[in-house]
C-alpha cells in the first residue's frame, strides 16, 4: 500500500514535467566537471570565488583532523564546543564587524532556527515573496502571523507595517541578494521603515558573502548598516568554499540563540575539519580582494554576450544570472540541450521559482577564463538557434 503511494506520486511529478534527478560529479569543484561522466563548464555553482578546491583551505581541513581528530562529538552545550568553534566565530564577527557571532550546521538550520527564536504567536514576521524555503519554513515554525509582501515591494511593506497589531513584535525578514533572481533587496529603504514602524531587521547574507564589500563582508556592511540590522545571517558553504553558516549581531542575540534555538540546541556542532577551512577562507577572501574582482569582470562579459544574443536576465545585480524562459519543460529542454554541448546550466523550476517563471540558474566563479566564457556563448547562440527559443528581450 504504502509504495502504491509513493509510485503514484512519483507519476504526478512527472507528468506536471518537476521530476528531478541527482546528477554524479567526479573529481573537484572547479570551473570545468566531470559531470555523468562528461567534462562540462560548470555554470552551476555556488563555489564563486573558487575556494572550494584551495589548497590554503584542504591543508587547513588536514592540519584540523591530525590534531583534533574527525568529529566534535557532541552538541556544543555539552562537550562539542570546541577551540576551533570560537575561534571561527570571532574571525566571523571581526568580518562582519559586530559584537559577536555563532556558527550553525547549515543556513537551513540557521533560519529555521533564528526566526522561532526572535518572535512567535501575538507577534508579526514581513517576508519578502522570494526569499529563500529555509526562510519560509521559518516563519512558518515561530507561528507568528506572517505577511508576505511583493519582491522588493516598499510600499506593501510599509502597509504591512502599518497594519501590524501595535503591541506585536515585529520582524521583517529579508535575502541581501536574491538567490534565484540575483537582484539586491533595498536594506536601506528596508531598515529606514523598520526603525520608523519600531520592527526589528533580518538579513540572509548567504550569496553575498564573500562576494559584496571590500573585505567580503556582504551587502549589509558594503551599506554601513551593521549597526541598524539586528540579525546577519550567511553561510561557509558559497563564497566560502566549505560547509555550514553562521549568525553576526550583537552578544545579546549570541547568547539568546545560545539558550533558545532549537536547531542549534539539539544537534552535534561542526567538526574540526569545516570549521578550519573556513578560518582559512575567510583570511583569503580578506587578502585576496582580486578574486571579488576576476568574478565582477566575467559576470559583465557573459551578462553583456547573452543579452546581445537576446536573452532576458531580469534584474540581476550580480554573478547570479537568471536566464529568463518561462516554461518548464521548455527551460529543461535548454538546460539538457546546453548539457549535451558542454555547458551545465541548471534549469530552476517550480517549487523553486513561482510557476511561469522559469530559467536557467547561471553562476559564475572568479575562476572561469575568457575561453570558458567564449566557449559558452557560443553554445548559448546554437542552442536558442536550434531549439527555436523564443527568449524574452
């Protein structure tokens, strides 16, 4: 009985065209994969400042685990809190220029964690329409009342404000940059409503950390409004090229995740390994500024060759570049087609992106060359060409 279930609800995702399927990479997290078997451009990472395969970062990973051995244990509220815990968090908050920080096991846990932890019944979260599951899943655990308002939308969010309950606590919850749209949300606007309706500001910084400001430090400090937004959220695993995420803010707020929030309560702590290859991207992002801009250069070359082909990439702001289809199994027929020719980019489609909406995720690394993208382009050319893609201008 119960697999006559799972094999018809298998049959609705196919037919609805959502079936999705895990694909095998051998070898590295480079520019190029070895992908099924086939080497491709990779277009489909999140590893943007190519750290992932760093040797600074694999001697810190071994140099951890010959001294503190694999795991860490525990949870950290009973033996798991380890040096290398404490360490990383003070590099984080140095970084983000805040009070204090606190690493979690991945931005899924952070979220669904923090958003409980900061409001709950009686109380009112503001979500933008596209941030990201983690975030929605969130809201919907602190069983507060949640208002949804439109992509970036000031003025839904200022009406939104006005009709929350005068004695709820308010929170408005928010990506810095979007990471299906690549566009950057308003944290100025966002923060000057929020300090005039009395709410408190959340930002998930997890695609623009590494990426945005000087030393890396994300949106919120390229802004100068560390000190206004009372909770910055990211990850180690993007830019950072490793595993697990983190929350900047001040002492009250460590201390208040420390003693309330659930998904970092009751779960073992990061080992030693993650945790050192992140102090090791962090002083790299730091040094290295002229990764930042070897990436801000092959997003404008690849951004400028695919729109001159006629392709729609939204608003994107950044090295996500949504290539705008519409259709589904229009946009998988592309993404298989672009795959055939080498090239993986990976077609996003609904739950994941609002239906009619969807497009190819391109990404890219500071460690693609001019020949990666060339090479790309023109495959991008033939492929509309063949499949006869009518792209939005």
């Amino acid at each position: 009985m119960g697999n006559d279930f799972l094999r018809h609800e298998l049959e609705a995702v196919k037919e609805a065209g959502l079936y999705r399927s895990l694909r095998r990479v051998e070898g590295d997290q480079g520019p190029t994969l070895r992908l099924d078997g086939h080497e491709v451009i990779n277009f489909s990472s999140n590893n943007y400042l190519g750290l992932a395969n760093h040797p600074a970062l694999c001697a810190a990973a071994k140099e951890a685990i010959d001294r503190y051995g694999c795991g860490s244990g525990a949870s950290r509220l009973i033996s798991g809190n380890m040096t290398l815990h404490e360490e990383l968090e003070s590099k984080i908050a140095e970084l983000k220029g805040t009070e204090a920080a606190l690493v979690f096991n991945s931005g899924f846990q952070a979220n669904t964690g923090i958003l409980p932890t900061l409001v709950g019944e009686g109380d009112v979260i503001l979500s933008d329409v596209l941030n990201h599951a983690s975030i929605i899943d969130g809201c919907r655990l602190a069983r507060a009342k949640i208002t949804v308002y439109g992509h970036c939308d000031l003025d839904q969010l200022e009406t939104g404000l006005k009709d929350s309950p005068p004695a709820s606590r308010k929170l408005i919850v928010t990506e810095s940059l979007f990471s299906m749209d690549g566009d950057e949300a308003p944290l100025t606007e966002i923060v000057n409503l929020a300090e005039k309706h009395s709410a408190m500001v959340m930002v998930d910084e997890a695609h623009a950390t590494g990426v945005f400001e000087p030393n890396g430090a994300g949106l919120v400090a390229s802004l100068g409004l560390g000190d206004r937004v009372l909770v910055q959220m990211g990850t180690l695993g993007k830019a950072l090229g490793g595993f697990g995420a983190y929350v900047a803010g001040s002492k009250a707020l460590r201390e208040l995740l420390i003693n309330r929030c659930r998904s970092f309560i009751f779960t073992t702590s990061l080992p030693p390994a993650v945790m050192a290859m992140a102090i090791a991207a962090i002083d790299l992002v730091k040094k290295e500024r002229e990764r930042r801009q070897a990436l801000r250069n092959n997003c404008d070359v690849l951004r400028a060759g695919l729109r001159s082909l006629g392709y729609s990439l939204g608003n994107s702001q950044s090295q996500i570049l949504p290539l705008m289809i519409g259709d589904a199994a229009r946009c998988m027929k592309l993404s298989e087609d672009l795959l055939r020719h080498g090239v993986f980019a990976q077609g996003i489609r609904p739950p994941t992106v609002p239906p009619g909406t969807s497009r190819l995720r391109i990404t890219l690394m500071a460690t693609h060359t001019p020949e990666h993208i060339e090479q790309a382009l023109k495959v991008f050319k033939e492929a509309a060409r063949e499949l006869r893609i009518d792209v939005a201008r």
